[in-house]
C-alpha cells in the first residue's frame, strides 16, 4: 500500500513514517502507534503496510482516530470503546 509522506487533519499536520516490523514489536508491540507531540507523527509497521490489504487500511485509520481523540481531549476509556468496536465492524 503507498502511502504520503504527510496527511492533514483539520488543523493537524500528521506525518507517516514505516518502520521495519521488528522494531514496532520490540518497543510498542503494535502495527501503529500515534505520537501526541508536535511534530506529531504516525509510526506504522513496514511490512504490514507493504503487505497492503484491510488490515493496511485498519491500522491507518486507527491511528488517524487517536488524533481525533486527541484533538478534542475525549477520555481513553471511550477512545479504547470505540477502536475495538470499530474493529469488529468488519468481520
């Protein structure tokens, strides 16, 4: 799946960095993980994202809503709520 370097959402300026798959396991254990400092930045697992496919898709999204999340200051508990439930709409 490509990817741009940079997305932008609402007043945010996000940028999207792969990085190799071990690394995202060693140190987050997640195919994803939002940085909520500026400049703010997406990590996402390289080889998930080079596989392509829904689960590229659902990992994007993902760390998309944790800026919206974070953005309008909404509390983890119902953050956490709405990703698993959004994840299971697929299957």
């Amino acid at each position: 799946m490509k990817l741009p370097k940079y997305v932008t959402v609402g007043p945010f300026t996000v940028q999207l960095v792969c990085v190799p798959h071990e690394l995202m396991y060693e140190v987050s254990e997640a195919q994803g993980t939002f940085v909520v400092k500026p400049p703010y930045k997406i990590y996402l697992d390289e080889e998930m994202i080079r596989a392509g496919g829904p689960d590229a898709v659902n990992v994007v999204i993902h760390e998309l809503l944790h800026l919206g999340f974070y953005q309008y200051h909404l509390v983890l508990y119902l953050q956490l709520t709405i990703f698993f439930d959004f994840q299971f709409l697929d299957q």
